[in-house]
C-alpha cells in the first residue's frame, strides 16, 4: 500500500462465484446468507450510489452500515 508492505492479518478469499459488479439485490441477498458484522463499511461505488446501497443494508437487513467519507480513516480493532 503506498510502496510499503504490510502483514496480511486476516483471511484473504477469492469468491469466484460472486461477480465483482453485483447489482444491488445480489449484495443484499449475499449479506443476508451470513452473520451480520458489528459494522459494514461501504468503500466501493460513487458517494450517493454507495449510499443508496447502505440506506437499503440499514432498511432492509437492519445492519449497522456506513459509507466513509473520502480520505476518512477507519481503525478496526482485533477480536478479543
């Protein structure tokens, strides 16, 4: 990232059953097959698409979900 490399601490999947330009009703399908994450962070997509999409990830799954603004750090914590 940037010319520096940094340790991978988490699991790196290939889906190759998911295209990477799912519509919207694929994702929402996808998210509801699984657990729901503490936080969901939308990072793809232009601003108001991506925030179409998160609007519908709160409505519908009723998951904590955000689009970060740009430039906008976020920190994860490990899990305890």
């Amino acid at each position: 990232m940037f010319g520096r490399e940094f340790p991978i601490e988490a699991e790196v999947v290939q889906l190759q059953s998911f295209s990477g330009h799912a519509d919207a009703d694929e994702i929402l399908r996808w998210m509801s097959a699984g657990p729901a994450p503490e936080m969901t962070y939308l990072t793809h997509g232009e601003p108001v698409t991506a925030d179409t999409l998160r609007f519908r990830v709160e409505h519908e799954l009723g998951r904590s979900v955000r689009v970060p603004e740009h430039l906008e750090s976020v920190y994860l914590d490990r899990p305890r």
